[in-house]
C-alpha cells in the first residue's frame, strides 16, 4: 500500500516521495463495558520511502482499516532520517526497549536483509539492503519494532563523529591556551607590581 506522503505533516524536509506502508500487527482489544463487552483493534504501522526515512506508529479504532489508517497516519508524523552507509549501516548498534533487545551490524554488499518480520519490515523501509541482525529476550513486536527503530535513529557518521571529537578537542585546547595566557599576564602584573614596590621602598628617604 503506497500512500503520498503529506508535506504539512512531514518531519523530514524535502520533495514529496511515496511512502509504504507496512502493517506489523494488528492486536484485537476487549474492554468490559456496562453493555457487555467493547472490541476494538490496534495496529502497529511502518511507514518508509526505501531511501533513508522511516517511522512508526500505532493506531487503534472499532476496524481494522480505521485502525491501519490511523496507525500510518501517525507514523507519518513519527518520520525520522538515519545515516546509511551504501546499503548497509555505518556502524554496529545494539538497541534495548521494554524486554526486547536487538543488535544491528553492517554486512557487506549481497548478504540481504538477515532479519525476523518485524525488525526487517523497518529495516527494509528505511532503505537497509545489506544488514545482519539478532533480537532477543522479548519477542513482542512492538518492543523489537520500537528497539529497532531506536536503534536506527542513533545511528552517526564516523566521519562526521570524528570531526566533531577534533572541533571538541580543539575547543578544549583553545580554551586552555586561553587561560594560561590569561594566567601568565595575571602573574606578570603582580611580578610587576612587586617589582614597583620593591623599587619606591628603595628610593624613600631614611629618617
């Protein structure tokens, strides 16, 4: 299901692109009511462009189209950009939700998408191709979708991480120049001062 996505809604700046959809799960919900008992469903959406966008979302209503509508609806609103590297991931990330647990590594060019449905359903339509992945403990989609999706989300640039340790560490060194210069006119002015004191003391008249 291929949805436009909707630029007043978007997170993400850019030209309007198609966005798929893709329904994890759909949960039906009983509530007891003073008429008897209320069913209604919740659906866990992926919504993603194959090109480094991608979010989630959950929606929940008396249908089960209402529900699927609703829940891309708000994973419309939820679109985040990741850094990819090629087809894979720049870097090894291992993402804790709830009780689900979930490690990402890069692979290489032709391994594919190593993953159960509901970690590749985000990985896919964020536009990984080439990834190796693991979940573990809990096997609630839910918690391994929100782990996965958190997991892509801190994904960084190496390059980019290393020239922000090098600005940092500049940053740093800057500052410490600074204060020893400051520290060595503070320490001149006094040596100074001093040295104008020793001399009005010897050129006072002795009684």
């Amino acid at each position: 299901m291929t949805n436009n996505f909707d630029r007043n809604q978007q997170q993400v700046e850019g030209e309007d692109a198609p966005f798929v959809e893709r329904v994890v799960r759909i949960s039906r919900v009983a509530k007891v009511v003073k008429g008897g008992r209320h069913l209604s469903f919740n659906a866990l959406v992926v919504v993603g462009d194959g090109e480094g966008h991608v979010g989630i979302g959950m929606g929940k209503a008396d249908a089960v189209p209402d529900a699927v509508r609703k829940g891309a609806a708000n994973a419309r609103k939820n679109i985040v950009q990741i850094t990819l590297k090629g087809t894979t991931i720049p870097h090894e990330v291992l993402t804790k939700y709830g009780g689900a647990l979930v490690m990402m590594k890069p692979a290489s060019p032709g391994t594919g998408v190593i993953a159960g449905g509901a970690v590749r359903a985000v990985v896919e339509l964020a536009g990984v191709r080439d990834i190796l992945t693991k979940a573990r403990r809990s096997t609630n989609p839910v918690n391994v979708v929100k782990a996965t999706f958190e997991g892509l989300k801190s994904l960084r640039d190496p390059g980019e991480e290393i020239r922000k340790r090098e600005a940092l560490v500049e940053s740093m060194a800057e500052r410490a120049r600074n204060q020893a210069e400051r520290r060595a006119a503070r320490q001149a002015r006094q040596a100074a001062a001093q040295v104008q004191a020793a001399q009005a003391q010897a050129t006072a008249p002795t009684e």
